[in-house]
C-alpha cells in the first residue's frame, strides 16, 4: 500500500495528518503520518524493520508511535488504534488541567 493511499484514508476517515513529519530535534528521523500537536505517530512498517532505538527516542520525547503494517492500514483495526491514541492523549491532558496524576 502507498504513502498516498493511506493519507486519502486517513483524510477521508477524518485524520488531518502531517506527512514525512521530522520529530526529533538533532537527528533525520521522520514519521511517515504524524499530529504534532498531540504528539501521536504512525509509522508505516512497509517492507522494513522498526528501529528500535528510534521508537523508543520517540517515546521518551513524549511520542505515542503506533507501527502499522499494510494489513492493519487496510482494515478497520487503523481507526480503532488511532481513537484509543487521541482518547488516551486526551485522557492525559485532562488529568493535568484537573491536577490530579
């Protein structure tokens, strides 16, 4: 499946990402969909292995990285990951404005 692809899915489902988005702030790393804002990334695993120390760079900038194959961008399991992503991030942000852990 193609970069192009799943953006019109995603654009079309409703999620207005940013493409080929540079997250890290010395090295080239990129996520190939990402919402800045939130911090939430697709990382589309197309015919390559996820790099681990990238990955967990991402998670320690606060990142929430969900890599997803050409199965899971096909099928309905993409959306359902994505909305437990934004409710979790949501859910985060609402126990800091409550002030509560």
């Amino acid at each position: 499946m193609r970069h192009q692809d799943i953006l019109t899915r995603l654009e079309r489902e409703g999620y207005h990402p940013v493409y080929n988005y540079r997250f890290h702030p010395e090295r080239d790393w990129r996520f190939a969909f990402a919402w800045p804002e939130d911090k939430i990334a697709l990382d589309y695993l197309d015919r390559h292995a996820v790099d681990p120390t990238r990955i967990i760079e991402a998670q320690l900038l606060g990142w929430i990285v969900l890599p997803v194959t050409e199965q899971i961008a096909k099928g309905p399991r993409l959306c359902f990951y994505l909305d437990r992503a934004f409710a979790r991030r949501d859910a985060k942000l609402d126990k800091l404005i409550d002030g509560s852990r």
